[in-house]
C-alpha cells in the first residue's frame, strides 16, 4: 500500500469530482472542517465557528436581521408555543381572531399541502401578528426539523418549506472497551451511525463476537440543517480490525451497483447474512452436548440462540422461498425458508409472522419474516436459528458460504480511484477520544427497536 502523503483537501475535492452532487456547498464545508479539524478544534468551538452569525467588520460588529421562516422577526409581535393535546387547528385560530370561514376555506382548499388532521401534540408553532391587535397575519406550524408549514392569512394560501439540508463528510473512531453500542455513545457518536456500520460490515464483521480492543474508523455523511446535526447520510468508507483481522468496505454507486464493496472490489454483501437479528447477543450456541434448561436433561442444540427483545424484527438471511410456515409445540411459531438445493433455513419462537409470509411466498435477504417472541419451548423471547445443508443441520458460524458475485471487470478501474481515495482518508484517522457532539435530533426517526 503506498502511503503517500496527499492533502485533505485535495482528497476531499477528489472525492467530489469523482462522483458526489450537492458539490460546491459540501465541497467547501468538508474543506472547512477538514481544516479546522486540523488544527485540533474542539467540535462545539467548530460548530461554532461555522454557526456564528455574528461577523466582525472592521471594528464593527455586523449583526445579521433576525429572520425564521424567511420572516424579519424584528416587525411582527410573536407568540412561540406547541399543539395541546386533542387541540384543533381551529381552537387555535379563533384565540388569534381569525375568522371561522377563512379557517375552514384554506383547510379545505389545502389539504393537499397540508392536512391540519396531521397536527401533532407537542410539536411547536409561530404565531406572527404584524401589529399589536393579536390578529394573526401568519400561523407556522413545524412538523419536524425537515420542513414547515406557513399559512398565510392575508393572502388566504398555504404553503410547505422544505429545510435545505447541508451534508457534510465527517469521520469518526473508536477502541471498543465494553460493547459497540457503548464505545459509539463514549465517543458522542448516533445509534443511527452505530446501525448504519453495522449494515456496512455486517456480512464480514460478525458483530455478536467483537471483543475488548476492536477498533473501527468511519467515513460518513453528517445532515445539518441550520448548522445543527439532524441525521447521518451515508456511510463512505468503514474500517474495522476484529481480532487479528482487517475490514475495510467501501461505498461504491453508480447506474449498476449500489453497496459496499472489500479492498479487492468483492461485494461486502455476501449471499447469507451473519444472524437473523440485528442487535441481538447469542445467548446459547450451537452446541451437541447441551444441557436443556427445560427439559432438564443433555440434547444437542442444533440452532444458535439469538436473544433480543419481544417483537424485534426477525430477517431472512438470504433469498429464498418459504417452505414451511406453522407452529409445533417445541417450535412456537416458526418459518423455514429454502434458498437454493443446498440450503435451508429456520427460525423458532416467533412471537407472529410478518405480514403476508405463507407457504411459497417468495422473500429477499434482510426481509422482516417475523418477530422476536417465545412460543413453543423457550425460556425468555429469542430466536432459535437453524442452518440446514444437504437436509442435514450444521453450525452456520462454521460454514464456508458461497461467495458473492464479483464486481464486473469494467467498473474496476472506476471503483479503484474512488476506494485508493477513501483508503488514504481512513488510514490517516487516528484513534482517540472524540470529542462529544451534539445527539442528533432525529431520534424518532431511528430503526432502531432494542437497546444495546
Ligand atoms: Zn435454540
């Protein structure tokens, strides 16, 4: 690998040119906080040194007009409060004198825009009245830091605003000291990045087996609106040493592929997942000389044991075809899937199925089948997860699996550049203590449905 010294900023206009949009905005703040970065800023004085409004000129300040919603907030007397609950839209109006029939005319007129049935208790609204009578001239509501929504009294219209959202590339690290999920928070980083590593290596890393000195580097996109971080992007590049073992996977798109691709451009994507159950532990192994809690008496277990809370959603772990759907008393619920001659998969206890599973019902890899429960013989909710081949049951954790398809020839070169790019940039991320960055506030977005 040669190492070759190559600047920031020349990697971070490199990475642009190669293929990202949104160009001359992303472009310029990566190179700021690249630079700012560089000079060992803490990430609250960054954000502030980006943030601030306030700009020096000469020996003045120039203090910038105080504007929200695109209004000049100086001219109007305001009123800041949130939606009550069981609160109408007209309850709402009518304190502020605006007629019942406008009310009605502009909900009716633009329901397409907005409909005021998806007003929501606790979320927050403006009232701007242009002079002190409390007459409301406009009402904005915000349904989340995405967008807002403007009625506008004096011309009797309604309009929705979309937040231009700014992406900027950030890069993180990590030594797992305890668990993933803590090392993540330890270092200020989002569960919503924590879940997006894990999909990112999740068919080489098997993260139910990480230990005490793994460590990982991230190259991501971070969403802002108005400077203040609202969710993560994409990952680009991730990089994860587990035992002895390197990973490095790299984000490569264009019109025939989308996903994450090894150093020698192998999908990450393997044709079987590690486990049925993102966030789960292994709680018993596969395993010809178990003691049987229940029964109380030596039977090998021919599964692995995945435990995670009640209703976790349950993934096929490959393509395939539904094969048995059904209940036994020993099983619980249960679906067993056939993916091709070789293989057959089986997960137990469910607590339901997902919607729409059946005997032949065809299912993609990743796909929720069911969920996490304890039907059948279980002592507490998991998933009971059988590997079978050649209609014998095998340890999964031991199997070579078949490998994926690779890349085409011609899309090598392409995914070369952009890999060699992303190498330099996680090979020069040092391991250390992040400084904490503000949670982001798109908590209620999270896919996320256990905790660690
Ligand atoms: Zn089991």
């Amino acid at each position: 690998m040669d190492n070759q010294e190559i600047k920031p900023e020349s990697i971070l206009s490199k990475l642009e040119s190669i293929k990202y949009s949104r160009i001359l905005l992303v472009a310029f703040i990566a190179l700021l906080c690249s630079v700012l970065v560089h000079f060992g800023l803490q990430s609250n004085q960054r954000a502030a040194a980006i943030q601030s409004s306030k700009v020096r000129l000469g020996n003045f300040d120039v203090v910038p007009p105080n504007l929200k919603y695109g209004f000049l907030l100086d001219s109007f007397q305001i009123d800041e409060k949130t939606i009550l609950a069981n609160e109408f839209i007209s309850d709402i109006l009518t304190r502020y004198k605006v007629n019942y029939l406008d009310i009605e005319h502009m909900v009716t007129t633009y329901k397409d825009v907005f409909d005021v049935r998806l007003l929501r208790a606790g979320k927050p609204y403006t009232v701007l009245s242009a002079d002190t009578s409390q007459t409301a001239d406009y009402f904005i509501y915000e349904p989340s830091v995405y967008s807002y929504i403007v009625f506008d009294f004096k011309n009797k219209t309604v309009q929705k605003v979309e937040r231009p959202i700014e992406t900027r590339i950030e890069k993180a690290s990590g030594i797992i000291e305890t668990s993933l999920w803590n090392t993540m928070v330890d270092n200020g980083l989002s569960f919503e990045l924590t879940a997006k590593m894990e999909d990112a290596l999740a068919w080489s890393v098997d993260f139910h087996y990480i230990q005490k000195g793994d460590r990982f580097k991230l190259i991501y996109e971070r969403n802002y609106i108005d400077g203040k971080p609202v969710g993560v992007g994409e990952i680009k590049g991730a990089y994860y040493k587990n035992y002895d073992n390197e990973y490095y996977a790299f984000l490569f798109e264009n019109d025939r592929h989308s996903g994450f691709y090894d150093y020698e451009a192998r999908p990450m994507k393997k044709a079987f997942l590690k486990s049925p159950v993102q966030y789960s532990r292994v709680s018993s192994g596969y395993n010809l000389r178990r003691f049987h809690p229940i029964l109380k008496r030596r039977k090998p277990h021919y599964g692995t044991d995945y435990a995670a809370p009640r209703g976790t959603p349950i993934r096929a772990v490959a393509d395939g075809v539904i094969v048995k759907k059904g209940y036994t008393k020993g099983n619980g619920n249960y679906v067993k899937i056939k993916h091709d001659k070789v293989y057959q998969t089986q997960y137990l206890h469910m607590n339901g199925f997902a919607k729409g599973m059946g005997n032949g019902v065809h299912v993609k890899q990743g796909q929720t089948i069911g969920y996490v429960g304890s039907t059948g013989l279980a002592t507490g909710p998991h998933v009971c997860f059988r590997f079978w081949k050649n209609g014998r049951q095998v340890n999964h954790l031991r199997e070579n699996l078949p490998p994926p398809e690779p890349m085409p020839s011609e899309d090598i070169p392409k995914f070369n550049e952009i890999r060699d790019v992303l190498k330099v940039e996680l090979d020069s991320i040092e391991f250390k203590k992040m400084d904490r960055v503000v949670e982001d506030q798109t908590t209620q977005d999270s896919t996320l449905t256990s905790n660690p």
